[in-house]
C-alpha cells in the first residue's frame, strides 16, 4: 500500500459510464472514427453503439451462441467474429451488411486478426492450425500453417509479420512469403499485442502463474517478467501511442501501466471480471468488458494522454463527457460536421497505395498494382472492380466494360455495378447503364448516405455521358427531395463541378457567353461551398471521376470573370470580379493576389484593344450552342429511377 501511494496510483471504482449488454461481453474494439464500438457476446450477438448517446445502432446475429473473438479491420470496413465452434462470420463496418455466409474455419474456437491492409484475415485455433483467407473470396490465399495449440494471432502493424501465440512457444512468420523467421522459446502464451510503432511485442503468459513479458524486434525479452500483474493475462491493450498498456487482474480490476518504466499509474475497480479491453482512438478513455454484462468506460489520467490526441478526437469524447448534445448555433459549423459524416465512410473499397495512385491521377500505378493483384488472386472480384474504375478514368471503356463483367461473373457486389454502370454511360449505352445501377441499390441496405453516394455516381454517369442536363436536374432533385445539411451540399458540391466543366468545354469551343453563364451558374450553385479545396471531404469521387473538387470555389469564381472578359461583357466583369472580393476570406485573398494582379492586367489590355466592347451580352453563335438544347430533359430514357424513390 505504501508504494502505491509513493507511486500516485490513481484509483476508481466509479466509471465515467456504462453500456448495458444482454449477456456477457467477449471482446470489445472501438472504430477508427472515434464515434463507434463494437462488441461481441455471449448471447450471440454482435452490437455497434454509437460512442456519443450510448446507443446501439447495429445488431448483427453471430452463428452460435456464445461468440468467443472478434477483429476489426484498420479502416472499420471489415468486422469479424467466431463462435465456441469455429464458426467465423464477417460483415461490412458500416451498413452492417453480410458479406459472407457463416464458414466452418476451425474445429473450435479461434483467434482472428485482420492484416493491416485488410485483404487478409487470419485465423488460428487449437487445431494446431493458421489459416488466411482472402477477403474478397473467402477463399484460403496461401496452405494452412501447422504448428501447435494456438491462442492468438496478431499482425504487426506494419503487416509484414505474423506473431503466434501457442502452448509453448511463441512463432514470429512472415506474411508474405509465408515463412517462420523466429521462435522465441519454451513461454506458454495466450494473448499477444503489438505496440504501434512494431517495435515492442508484449505476451500474456499463463506457466508458473500469470505474466507479462516484453519482446524487442531482434526476439530478445525485455528486463524481467513485469511485476504487479496478478491476473488473466489473455486480453491487453495499448494506446495510440504506445505508452501505457492495459490489463485485467484478479478482484475484477483493470490496471493502466507506463510502459517506459512498467510502472502502474491506475487501478479501477470493475463490477466484475473483465474479458476484454480497449483504449478509446485519442487514447483518453478505456472501455472494460466482462463478465456482468456491461462496458464499463473510464478515463485515463490526463498525465498519461498521449501528447499527439487530434483535435478531432478531443472534440469527440469532449462532446461524449456531455450528459447532453449540444447543438451549434453557427452554420458554418453545422455544415462543417456534416462534410465529415458524409465523407467518413469509405464506399470503394481499395488498398489504400491504390487509393491514393488514384486520388493523386498516377493511374498507370493503379493500374499495374491491381493487374499484380489479379495476377495473384485470379478470383477476386474486388480487384476487377477497381481496374475497371481505373480503365474507365483513362478513358479505355471497352477495357473498363470487361473488368466490371469480369468482377460481377465472380460476385455480384456494390462496386462491380457501379464500374460497371460508369462504364456503360462511358459508352453512351445509358439505358443498360441505369440497370447496373438499379442492381447496385440493391445492396445499399436501405442505407440513406449510401443511396445518396450511389444517385449522384449515377448522375456523374450521366454527365459523363454527355446527358448534362438531366443529370444537373436530377443533382437538384436530389437535394430538393432530401433537404438534409450533409446531402444538400454534396450536390451543391457536384453541381458546381458539372457548371465549371461545361464552361471549360464552352471555352475549349471558344463560345466565352456560354461558359460565363455556367460559370455563373457554378458561383450561385456554390454561395454557401467553403472558400478552401474540398476534395479530401468527397474522396470517393475523386478516386471513381478523378474529379477536381480543389478550390471549387475561388475556381468558379476566377473562371467567371475570365469568360465575361473574353464576351465582352464588362459591367459585369467588374461585378464578378467585386462579388469575390467581398465573399473571399483572407486565406482566399492571399492566395488570389497574384492571379487578381494578373488579370487586371489582362483586363487593361482588353479595354485598350477593345475600348468599344459590348458591355452586356454578345449574341451566341450556333456552334456554341450547347447539344443539351438539342432535346428535352422530358426525353431522357424513361427507365431511368425516378427521384422519387429515393430514401432520405
């Protein structure tokens, strides 16, 4: 008791709160965006909560009826779980969609773990078995792995090893080539952790009473076995920074340890014995499940916060400590936090190399990454997919068409109908195009934001198909339908990138009256659009169009002013170019300087070349009347959905 006090140990038996489970908690994670739980239990099933009110959003059925692990993929795309009797059961993070059948992995229970990348999932059992499979297929990727008793299997975080913990010993393997690199001893082992950083591996032991023990990366134990661990060694958990580490002990506690020193910093109290463990993604808080049906949330000691918690992260649980939700006054901020919701689900799913080949436009990168990927996995529907988005950025449609069959002959799936859908409108086959996207609905789930994503991809497609009216009526008619702050500025968003692309096209075309007008057209469509870029808030359709939704904007704003010069239509040059002036901020302004200087001289030289310029509106040509004017929107393919049907 003396070093306890000595030591400062922060004591609590009183949670901050309590999530109340129908049976008893077997595993517990938090997803990647702070704002959502995950766990499984006894009763069979498995509960997505909502981190700010408490509330359940999801309840997926397991196959049996006492649920032993659980795994959740590093983005929160893939969850996982296994039953007493090898059952593995996985489904989407977010629409909470199966995406397989319950398969028999093992003869009894298993330990599960997600390679970092999320194409692999691991599974190990007292089968004297590791198997991993493709999470695409479901399909067994490599010849299981034989080795004895198994308990655990982790990932490193760089994904490249592979820990095993069995009955007597602990296996480091290589992931990719599928080969044991290290054996580090006769150490009964029952759980393993990772630190972030992969260079510290911690065991749970269970040989001679219960332990922690602490690896480096050359499999050399760390100092002596840690001290003060009287327990169940078989769940920890560490947090975002790799500092303090968290564990169960005996009379249903949960002890906070530094991990520099191994010192104990706190000690709360549990209802009952705990099972799992997790920290909260800014590492502040800690969530205990256990035995007594409940998840006990606490608070880690604020001198033991990690120095580098996001701000969004602080936010986050700020706004969780509230008894009540708070409702900002300022638009800007309502706006703000629905950009994030919208944007923080991941739709295409991709390695995220090919991702960000595809967010950047090196799409030969892309390409060749995923043609690897087929190479490797002949079956795998996903990468099909993906090439196919990529082939159709290029504008290689014929390319494009193959991949998206080629994928929906594997599995029909969300994605396969979207590349193909944007394929067939690349095409101009529109009517078939709007079957594909009709069966990609299908598998939305009745989510709304997801339904939102697929209809605007649907008028990108149209768009794209050169049916630029309708599909700016039908972004209009999106919003109008489902008035709600996050859908209304996503089509504000792609209704000002349709204007700017059809004034780049009417300037291509040297018509400057008609660009002027969709240029116009963007800047009204885009009044309440923040002044910065806001691609990263609409990631997913940079990667499918290879959109520039940078500075969307100042853009529409400067390209306005730039076709009502070459019109001749000076009084309103002058109003445009006063109009961004007073709406710009200072970061905006900053960064017009040198183009507002530019065209001023741009402007002078016109004037003095053309002092007796129309100031108002030159008639336009036939060739640069648009080929929408060429028919109705009334004519548009009839089968096409209506907005009706879509969910708000």
């Amino acid at each position: 008791m003396t070093e306890e006090v000595a030591q400062r140990i922060v004591r609590n038996s009183i949670p901050v709160r309590q999530f109340d489970n129908l049976g008893e908690v077997a595993a517990v994670a938090v997803f990647p965006d702070g704002r959502r739980m995950a766990t499984n239990s006894s009763d069979g099933m498995l509960r997505v909560w909502d981190l700010k009110n408490g509330a359940i959003l999801k309840e997926m059925e397991g196959h049996g009826d006492a649920l032993r692990d659980m795994a959740l993929s590093r983005d929160g795309q893939l969850i996982a779980i296994s039953d007493c009797v090898g059952y593995v059961s996985v489904w989407h993070g977010d629409t909470g969609r199966p995406l397989t059948q319950p398969f028999r992995a093992h003869s009894n229970t298993c330990s599960l773990d997600f390679s970092p990348d999320g194409a692999t999932l691991a599974t190990g059992s007292q089968d004297h078995r590791i198997k991993l499979w493709s999470t695409e297929t479901w399909k067994l990727r490599w010849p299981e792995i034989r080795c004895n008793y198994v308990n655990c299997v982790r990932y490193s975080p760089s994904g490249e090893l592979l820990a095993i913990a069995t009955d007597n010993d602990i296996e480091i393997w290589n992931s990719v080539t599928v080969e044991r690199v290290a054996s580090l001893g006769q150490v009964q082992s029952v759980s393993l952790l990772w630190t972030p950083d992969g260079t510290r591996l911690l065991s749970g032991d269970d040989r001679g009473g219960t332990s922690i023990r602490e690896w480096d990366s050359s499999w050399k134990q760390v100092g002596d076995i840690w001290k003060g661990h009287t327990g169940f060694p078989w769940c920890f958990a560490v947090n975002c920074n790799g500092t303090i580490v968290a564990s169960p002990t005996e009379e249903n506690r949960v002890r906070l340890w530094q991990l520099s020193d191994r010192r104990t910093i706190a000690i709360f109290q549990h209802s009952d014995f705990p099972y799992c463990i997790t920290f909260s993604t800014d590492g502040r808080h800690i969530f205990a499940g256990g035995k007594d049906k409940k998840i006990s949330e606490w608070k880690v000691p604020e001198h033991a916060w990690p120095d580098n918690a996001s701000n969004d992260d602080q936010a986050t649980y700020q706004a969780q400590d509230c008894d009540t939700e708070d409702q900002p006054s300022d638009s800007k901020a309502q706006d703000s936090d629905a950009d994030a919701q919208y944007s923080e689900n991941k739709i295409v799913l991709m390695s995220m190399t090919v991702r960000n080949a595809c967010i950047r436009g090196d799409l030969l990168t892309a390409e060749s990454l995923l043609t690897q990927a087929i190479h490797t996995d002949g079956d795998s529907y996903r990468s099909y997919a993906n090439r196919s988005v990529v082939m159709a950025r290029q504008l290689n449609w014929d390319q494009a068409l193959r991949d998206a069959t080629k994928s929906l002959g594997i599995q029909p799936s969300f994605i396969g109908y979207i590349s193909q859908g944007i394929a067939l409108c690349g095409k101009k086959q529109v009517r078939n195009a709007s079957k594909a996207f009709d069966l990609a609905s299908t598998f939305t789930d009745g989510d709304p934001k997801t339904i939102h994503f697929l209809f605007l991809v649907k008028a990108m497609g149209l768009f794209n198909a050169s049916r630029h009216a309708d599909a700016i009526r039908r972004v209009r008619e999106l919003a109008a339908a489902c008035p709600n702050v996050d859908t209304t500025l996503a089509c504000r968003v792609v209704e000002v990138y349709m204007h700017i692309q059809l004034g780049n096209s009417a300037l291509d075309r040297a018509c400057p009256a008609e660009a002027a007008d969709h240029f116009t057209a963007a800047v009204n469509a885009g009044t309440f659009l923040t002044k910065s870029a806001v691609d990263f808030k609409y990631e997913e359709f940079v990667v499918l169009f290879g959109c520039d939704f940078t500075s969307l904007w100042k853009t529409a704003n400067q390209k306005r002013c730039h076709a009502l010069l070459r019109a001749g239509r000076l009084v309103e040059v002058f109003e445009a170019f006063r109009y961004m002036a007073d709406m710009s901020d200072e970061t905006t302004k900053a960064s017009c300087l040198d183009w507002s200087i530019g065209f001023m001289q741009e402007l002078s030289s016109f004037r003095d070349s053309a002092p007796n310029a129309n100031a108002t509106t030159s008639g336009t040509p036939d060739m640069c009347k648009s080929d929408d004017e060429n028919y109705s929107v009334s004519d548009i393919d009839s089968d096409l959905d209506p907005v009706d049907d879509v969910v708000c």
